[in-house]
C-alpha cells in the first residue's frame, strides 16, 4: 500500500538536492490541505485539484507546461496505441480524457461515434469541448461524460475493443484501482484490452501531497490478477521520453467462454 513519504531525513534530502522546488511545493501543500479539508474523498478532493489547476490552464492540469509538449504527448499516447493494435472501426473508452491531449487524435482517427472519454472533472470537460471545435471534430460526435467513480455502471457489457488511461492511476489510491480492476473487465469485449500507464518505483510504495501515487509493478499486477485480469508490463514503452510505465491488461478467459 502507498504511504506517506514521512521521513524528515529524506525530504530534507530531496529539498537540498531541488532548492527551486521548495516554494511551489509549499504553495501546493498549502492548497492541497485547504482542499483536502473541505472533500469528503479521493475522488472529490481531485476533483477540486482539478477545478484549481484547469483555472488557469487546461494544458497545465493535465501536466503539460508548455502547449509543444501538450502535443508531443498526446501524439505519444497515439502513435504508441496505433502501433500496438488501434484499428479505426475499434470502439474506445478513454478513462481521465482530459481535455483530449491524446483524445483529439484518437477521435480523429476512429470512426465516427466510436469514442468515449469519461473524467471525474467538469472543468476539464469543459476544456474537452474546446479541444473538439479548435480541431474541427464536430462530425465525429465524441462522447464525452463526467463520472464520479470508476464502476462504469451505465455503459453496456462487452462493449469496447480498447480502454486507455494515460497518466490517472499516477494520480489514484489503491482503492479507486482496484474499483477499475473490479469492473473494467465487464464493459470489455472478448479479446479487447486496457492499457494504463503509472507512476513506477523499485522502492517503497508513497505518495505526495495525495496527487501522486507510485507504486511497484508487482502490486499491480496481483491487483489485475485478483479480479480477473492478466497484465503485461509494455518494455519497448520505457524507451519513450516519459517517465510513467506502462501495463496492459486483458480479460482473462473461463474454460466455458468461446
Ligand atoms: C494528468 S491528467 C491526464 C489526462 C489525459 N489522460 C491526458 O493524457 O492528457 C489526469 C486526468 O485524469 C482525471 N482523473 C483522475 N482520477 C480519475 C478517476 N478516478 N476517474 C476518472 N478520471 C480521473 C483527471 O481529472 C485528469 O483529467
């Protein structure tokens, strides 16, 4: 289970090894308790990190400083997933969509309705919509729905060919994937797959500040196993310039299933 990081020896550490850290992360810590006080959860409580970061930049919130690097990245997302089996008659479900750093490619790409992006933030769905009229994607009628959890619980079984979430369980408690694991495999069809990419450490599982989350692969691996699920760590993944790993999973078969 991730902890808190609460050796004063290593922060102080940390903090001498990155001075120009130190300011923005007491500015974040001031917020992020101001907002962890007022939220009754996980899910609330990111929900307002959200609301404050997509504020002042929708770019920004979805961790992107510059809008070059906002599209490197969502071309990364794309190129990676086309070369790893996306076919344009796939129907996909986009989980933490964002504002469509990678959506808007993927939406392109896909046939017409075949997309559905799901956020637990209003705000950056709102900054989805912009991305759809700036890139001219009217016609391909996304889906896009805010969710409060990850249960899925009003999207039909078997339905979707490819799940992708880039860069939310880096932001996600054990508990909210595990909730993922729990029914993801349910809205998935037979031979269809769940890519997501995480925040990796070979050490100690712990988080900062409740915004990021690092976990080893292992963990996750069991926690796919546990509900179903068989899990491949993507190696050729860890030669692109991004410091998250990426697994993906796949619905494991019955004997009785054709
Ligand atoms: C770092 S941003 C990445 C957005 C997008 N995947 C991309 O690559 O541009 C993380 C997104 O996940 C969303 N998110 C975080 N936790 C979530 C959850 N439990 N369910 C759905 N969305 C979540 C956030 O609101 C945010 O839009």
């Amino acid at each position: 289970m991730p902890r808190t990081r609460s050796s004063l020896v290593h922060q102080a550490g940390y903090a001498l090894r990155h001075p120009h850290k130190i300011v923005p992360h007491l500015r974040r810590l001031t917020r992020d308790t101001w907002l962890r006080l007022r939220t009754r959860d996980h899910v609330a409580y990111y929900r307002a990190v959200m609301k404050s970061d997509a504020a002042r930049s929708p770019e920004g919130a979805v961790g992107s400083h510059s809008h070059k690097r906002w599209l490197a990245l969502g071309r990364m997302q794309f190129d990676y997933l086309r070369e790893h089996g996306l076919k344009p008659e796939f129907r996909m479900l986009e989980i933490g969509c964002g504002n469509l750093r990678a959506g808007r490619l993927f939406i392109d790409y896909l046939d017409h309705g075949n997309y559905y992006g799901i956020d637990i933030s209003p705000d950056i769905l709102i900054a989805a919509q912009d991305t759809i009229v700036e890139h001219g994607l009217h016609d391909k009628l996304p889906h896009l729905t805010p969710v409060r959890d990850l249960r899925f619980a009003f999207l039909p079984d078997a339905h979707f060919d490819v799940v992708h979430a880039h860069s939310v369980f880096s932001h996600s408690p054990p508990e909210v994937i595990e909730e993922c694991f729990a029914h993801v495999g349910r809205v998935m069809r037979a031979g269809g797959w769940f890519d997501f990419t995480f925040d990796r450490t070979v050490g100690k599982e712990h988080q900062v500040l409740r915004e990021d989350f690092y976990y080893r692969t292992e963990t996750l691996v069991a926690m796919a196993d546990r509900h179903g699920l068989d899990a491949v760590f993507m190696d050729d993944w860890e030669r692109l310039p991004h410091k998250q790993s990426k697994i993906r999973v796949t619905r494991r078969m019955s004997a009785s299933q054709p």
